[in-house]
C-alpha cells in the first residue's frame, strides 16, 4: 500500500488536489467519489483554487457522494448537500444534474437506497473515491459490525459517531440517528481510493485499519484488500504506523 505522508497538511491536501486534477484532465467524464467530514476539506479548497486558476474543468465530471443523513433535507444546513455546496459545489463549474447524493428526505428510505444503487451501477467504476475514516473506522457510515452490507443501505449511527458529529449540529439531540450510505461493496469497486486521515485522534485507529486483522469490526481495515488504495497521511495520524513495514511503499513528501 503507498503510504504519503507530510508534515504538512496543506502539502497533502495541494497534492491531492493535483492528483484529482490530473484524472479530470486525462479522463474524458472523471468519476469522482466524494466525502464529507473535516478531513476533506482542504482537499476541496485545493481544488477550488485550481478551477479558479484555469487549471481545472468540472464540466464533464460526475460526482457521487458517499453518504447522507436520513431526515434531512438538502437544505438544511447540516446534510452532507448543504456540505458540499459549500465547501465545493457553489465555488466551481459542476453541473448540477452531474451530482449525486443521496436524498435524506424521502417519504421511503428504501426506495432511495434501490434509486441510488442504480446510480453506482450506471456509473460503474469510479475513477478516484476520496475517504476518510471515522474514530472507530467507519468508511461511509458503514459502522463497525458482525456484519457489512455491500450496497446502498439504511445504518444507525453509533452514538459515538452522533457524538463526534455533533458539532455541525446545535445539539447532540439534534444528530440524525440514521443516514444512508454506500455500501462496503460500491467503495471497493472503485478503481483508485484517496484515503486520507490527519490528526493525532486518528494515529490508533490507522494503525488498526492498516496493520490489525481485515474485519468488519473495522471496515476501514477492508481497504487493505483494495489493489489500488493509497493513503494520503500527516506524521501525526501516521505517529503509530510501522512505517518501515514492508507491507508499505512510503513517500515523504
Ligand atoms: C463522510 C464520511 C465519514 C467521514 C468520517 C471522518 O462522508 O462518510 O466516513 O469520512 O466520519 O470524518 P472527519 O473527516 O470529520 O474526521
């Protein structure tokens, strides 16, 4: 697995941006799998200033998000719509109907999992799908379980997930108890990951996901079997990797 680690962030999230430029160039209609949360923030800013510099063109590219939260509606300030207006959407040339996200407002959130499971299969593989990883390893909103679910599915949140999301919200009371999400089948599909996890909170569970066993417990720990996954990394979220482990192909940058 290729390992990118920087001291700085911004470092990260300007190559990141570099690289997702470069597949929306070579690629007639990139694919793009999208995250929401702190963690691709940055990635996006990068990206903004690239499309203001003339450097990138989001005509042709789709976008598909990988989660929602189910109750809510796009505009509410909180739902992952609301995110990625502004966070990407409203700074650059996407096309409206070229985003994908699931509706968290729908009268049957089943209907809406077959809707946007029909999507991905339309789209077939994404190109580049960036993720982040949750404080207990949750790729998606798929949590941690027995079990996972392969496609498009309802999930209750953890309440530590409730928890850490909460500040988006006015109170924890507030914090959707359920979303939808992709399933662990769809993200696998895709034919490259940007995974990326910044932060010294997230140094114990890296180490799980990419050195512990692959287990559902873990579904960020799935992406070892990705053939294609790289890890994009600060030194502090990288602090307990055995990064002279030669399951690893590290670069410093
Ligand atoms: C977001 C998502 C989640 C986040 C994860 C980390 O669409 O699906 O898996 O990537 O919760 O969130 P942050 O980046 O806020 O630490």
């Amino acid at each position: 697995m290729e390992l990118i680690i920087s001291q700085s962030i911004k470092t990260l999230n300007d190559y990141c941006a570099e690289l997702l430029s470069k597949c929306i160039k070579e690629k007639n209609e990139a694919k793009i799998g999208l995250a929401t949360g702190n963690t691709p923030i940055g990635i996006y800013q990068s990206l903004v200033s690239l499309f203001q510099s003339g450097e990138v063109d989001f005509t042709n590219v789709r976008t598909y998000n990988l989660d929602e939260y189910l109750g809510l509606p796009k505009s509410h300030p909180s739902s992952f719509y609301s995110f990625m207006r502004r966070h990407l959407i409203d700074h650059v040339n996407l096309k409206e109907e070229h985003i994908n996200i699931p509706h968290g407002k729908i009268a049957s959130p089943e209907q809406e999992c077959i809707r946007y499971n029909h999507i991905l299969a339309q789209a077939g593989k994404l190109d580049v799908q960036i993720l982040g990883i949750g404080l207990n390893g949750h790729i998606g909103f798929n949590e941690p379980s027995a079990s996972l679910s392969p496609h498009t599915h309802i999930v209750k949140l953890t309440e530590e997930t409730r928890r850490v999301n909460s500040p988006a919200f006015s109170s924890l009371d507030e914090v959707p108890t359920h979303a939808i999400t992709m399933g662990v089948a769809s993200i696998l599909r895709s034919k490259s990951i940007l995974f990326m996890a910044l932060g010294k909170e997230k140094s114990k569970i890296m180490k799980q996901a990419l050195e512990g066993p692959v287990t559902t417990q873990c579904p960020a720990s799935l992406l070892q079997l990705h053939p294609n996954c790289t890890v994009f990394i600060d030194e502090k979220a990288a602090s307990e990797l055995d990064v002279k482990n030669n399951i690893y192909d590290v670069q410093y940058i």
